[in-house]
C-alpha cells in the first residue's frame, strides 16, 4: 500500500522535473513501458548483458532490470537499440542510476 504511493509519486515527479528536459530534447519519455520492458527481456533472453547471469540458470537471488545503454539524463532514448537487460548488482553498479 505503501510502496503504491511512492512509485506514483515518483512518476508525478518525473513530469514536473523539467530542468534536465530543456537541456536535451528527448523523443520518448524516460519511463519503459511494460510492454517494451518485455520485448528487452525477451531479446536479452532474460540474460544480464554485463555479466551473463540469468534467473533461469540460477535459483534465485537475480533480479534483472532493463536499463538504459546511454543514459536518459544524457540524452539517450527510450527505444529498444538504447535498451539493455541487467542484473541488480550490475545496474546499481553503474553509478548514473539515480542522476535524476
Ligand atoms: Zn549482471
């Protein structure tokens, strides 16, 4: 219930962020859809592309994001060539997750 109210938060406060928008023009929103964040994982074959682990092959404890290759908040878009699938540990790893 809880958790529910901080992700719609964020969302409200992604939209009203518009320093970073005036800089770079984007195409696309920076949220991944549902639906392509699928499609990422289908075409990674739901494989970290950084350190090839996968859930299937491991019992647990992997949790794969899809992520940006370049970063939004360097310009990059939300489409499936600047998509990739990564591991917890090597997403949180890259240090521009949280460059909001
Ligand atoms: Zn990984």
């Amino acid at each position: 219930m809880d958790e529910e109210q901080i992700d719609n938060n964020l969302t409200e406060g992604n939209d009203t962020i518009k320093s970073t928008e005036k800089t770079i023009r984007h195409k696309t929103k920076r949220e991944i859809s549902d639906r392509l964040r699928f499609r990422i994982l289908m075409r990674d074959g739901f494989t970290c592309k950084k350190c090839g682990r996968s859930p299937m092959n491991e019992m647990g404890g992997i949790e794969l994001h899809v992520d940006h290759i370049l970063p939004w908040s360097k310009g990059g878009e939300t489409v499936q060539n600047n998509l990739e699938t990564k591991c917890k540990k090597c997403n949180l790893g890259k240090g521009n997750a949280f460059n909001a």
